[in-house]
C-alpha cells in the first residue's frame, strides 16, 4: 500500500533528526523541552481569552452559525457556477533569459451542481530577462495574474444568460494586495464589473490569511475596549474563536461582514490598494469562514459596485456562504468543488516544466554551449 504524503514527510523528518549531530541533538532537546513549557502555558492563556472574547462576540453577532436552509440550498443547486485559478514556475535559462511556465483552469457548471463540471485550461511559456530570480518570480506572477484576470471576462461571457451565476476566484479579489499597477487595477476592476453588470456574482475564496483587517475590525466596534494583546494577527485570533464556537455548535461558523477599508490605517499598504479598487468603483467586503472542527479558517470575500449595509449585506454572504458550504462542499473536503479542481488542474509541477525546458527548449545548444549556459 503506497505511503501518504504524511507519512512520507514523517520519515523525511526522522531521517533529518537523524542525520544530525548527537551533541547538537541533546542542546536543542534541551531548549525545545524549555520552550514547550512556555509555549503551553502561553497557549492555555490564549485559550481562556478566546472563550472569553467567544462569548462577547456571540452576544453581539459577529460569531454566527451557518443553519441550512433546504428551499435555499435547493434553489442554488440550479445556480450556474465557475472557478478560475492560475499558477506558475519559473526556470532559469541561459544568457540572463528565464521562462515562465504558466497554466490557467476554468471550471464551469452551466446548470448547477454536478461532480463532473467542464474543464477548459490553458498553457503559456514566456520568456522574460531579469537580473536574478527573485525578479523573475515578481514578474511571472504579474503576468499569470494579468492572464487571470483577461480570463475573468471570457469565464463572465460563458456564464451570462444561465440561472444566477456565480464565480469562485481561487485566492483574494484584490490580488495581490500590494500590486497597484493603476493599468492592472484598471483592468480587473473593469472585468469584476463587467460581471457584475451583467449578474454574475464575484467571490474570492481566500486559503491563507494574513494581516489584521479583523482585529482592526473587532478594536473599532469595542472602541478600543477589548484586549487583544495576546494576538499577533487575525489567524492568530480567529484559530482559537471560531474552533471554539464550531466545537460549540456542531455546525459552521463565520463572521459578520465588513468592508476592510473603512477599519484600515490610512498609512497601511492595504488601505492604499483597496482605496484604488474604491476609486475605481469596485467595493470589497469580506468574512471568515470554518466549516467543521478540524478545517482551516477561510477568508471569503464579496465585489460589488455599490455600498452594502446591514441586513443586505448579511443576507448576501449568508447566500455565498450557503452556495459554498452546503451545495459544492463535499462530505470529506473542506473546499468547495469548484476551487480544489481549479487549483489542482491548472498547477504546473516543477519537474514538468524542467522536463519541457531541458528537453524541449534547449535542444537546440550544442553540449559545450549547454554547459556554457546551464547550470545544475
């Protein structure tokens, strides 16, 4: 029976512990056994403020339980969906040249739920000159999210028409946060509201969180009055709260709405991006979601062209959160459908476009200039 990916890290790791110094072995022993002390002690205080600060935020609906609502879940089964993801390797080539090897998926549902949706992907090389790699990653990722985002509208266009549609993006709306090329903002905001004009429904499905959005958040509504000091940022805090309120309820969790720029400093990176998708007419509103006990925290994310308060708002994610969980969530995933396939089909592994550059691009050199150019 072949190992799992687990275990096959499990064994990695004894053959490293092994392989290393045994004098070395008993000094770090030594000062890991100190700091698990610590670590526990530190972790059973954050346990008593996450139970503490559970209940306050319950009292005041921001922790809420995701309830099915058969005549809803029934009515977003026929709900036309599509996921869009991308991903990229980049190798070096010869001369100062790298290559981009670039996939793109698209899933598409045309009349709701199935477990066997349309797969359409693409493929890209594109060679590109930097002076070292960390810029050659910089700049493949801009280019793999320019192609996202151009796919955005062709995924629109095959979606108008069919029974309220929806598109799932792998990763965050405003991706990545920190780009604030106004030609790109322009693009992608024009392509989200090119969905949404024509009824799409845009969601960003956000895997890794990081930041502080929800505790700026929390510190705004409490005016400053509730202690987050043992917290260093939002997973930090929502790890512990929402395991406790999912243990609790036996059901999925998540967080009222909001929109991060109006709880943002105007000095932070993040308030100036989501400033420029402001001005460009697209508004973000996010919350975060677990959807059993033992599952990671998501970030779910909403576009619209308008401002969203109260009661539309929350009906809105309760609708999103629904579509997510209980209609493309399958028994044993934490994910919806949609997402897993779009990230799984349109991965590029890092052996594959090895493969296609030593085999393919570089047939054409002779072995002394392969030697001259390639480097192991």
């Amino acid at each position: 029976m072949p190992l799992s990916e687990e275990e096959i890290r499990r064994i990695l790791r004894k053959i490293e512990f092994d392989k290393t110094e045994p004098k070395l072995l008993v000094e770090l022993v030594n000062r890991a056994i100190e700091l698990g002390d610590g670590e526990r002690r530190r972790v059973t205080r954050m346990k008593e403020r996450c139970m503490r600060l559970l209940n306050l935020l319950k009292e005041n609906a921001i922790i809420n339980t995701l309830k099915k609502d058969d005549s809803l879940v029934n009515s977003l089964r026929r709900a036309a969906t599509g996921a869009l993801d991308g991903s990229f390797q980049v190798i070096s080539g010869y001369g100062g040249r790298y290559y981009t090897f670039i996939g793109l998926s698209i899933i598409l549902a045309r009349e709701g739920f199935t477990v066997d949706p349309e797969v359409l992907l693409d493929g890209l090389i594109i060679p590109i000159e930097c002076s070292d790699e960390s810029e050659a990653n910089k700049k493949s990722s801009e280019i793999m999210l320019w192609c996202e985002t151009r796919s955005l509208r062709g995924l629109a266009e095959r979606l108008i028409g069919l029974e309220s549609p929806f598109i799932l993006l792998d990763g965050p709306i405003v991706d990545p946060p920190l780009l604030r090329n106004s030609s790109y903002v322009q693009c992608r905001t024009d392509n989200i509201k090119s969905c949404i004009n024509r009824d799409v429904t845009v969601i960003g499905f956000v895997k890794r969180i990081i930041g502080t959005e929800f505790m700026r958040f929390l510190q705004s509504t409490f005016n400053d009055e509730i202690d987050l000091s043992p917290f260093s940022n939002d997973l930090d805090l929502l790890a512990g709260i929402l395991y406790f309120a999912s243990l609790q309820s036996k059901l999925p969790v998540y967080t009222t709405p909001f929109q991060p720029l109006d709880f943002l400093e105007k000095t932070d990176p993040l308030f100036m991006t989501y400033s420029q998708y402001d001005d460009f007419g697209v508004k973000i509103y996010q919350a975060y979601y677990k959807p059993n006990i033992r599952s990671k925290v998501y970030r779910i994310e909403l576009a619209s062209t308008y401002s969203l308060y109260g009661e539309e708002l929350r009906d809105k994610f309760e609708k999103i959160l629904t579509l997510i969980n209980y209609v493309w969530t399958l028994p044993g995933m934490n994910q919806p459908l949609p997402i897993f396939l779009a990230h799984e089909k349109c991965s590029v592994r890092r052996g594959a476009a090895e493969k296609l550059y030593y085999e393919v691009i570089t047939r054409g050199l002779t072995e002394e200039e392969a030697y001259l150019w390639i480097q192991e």
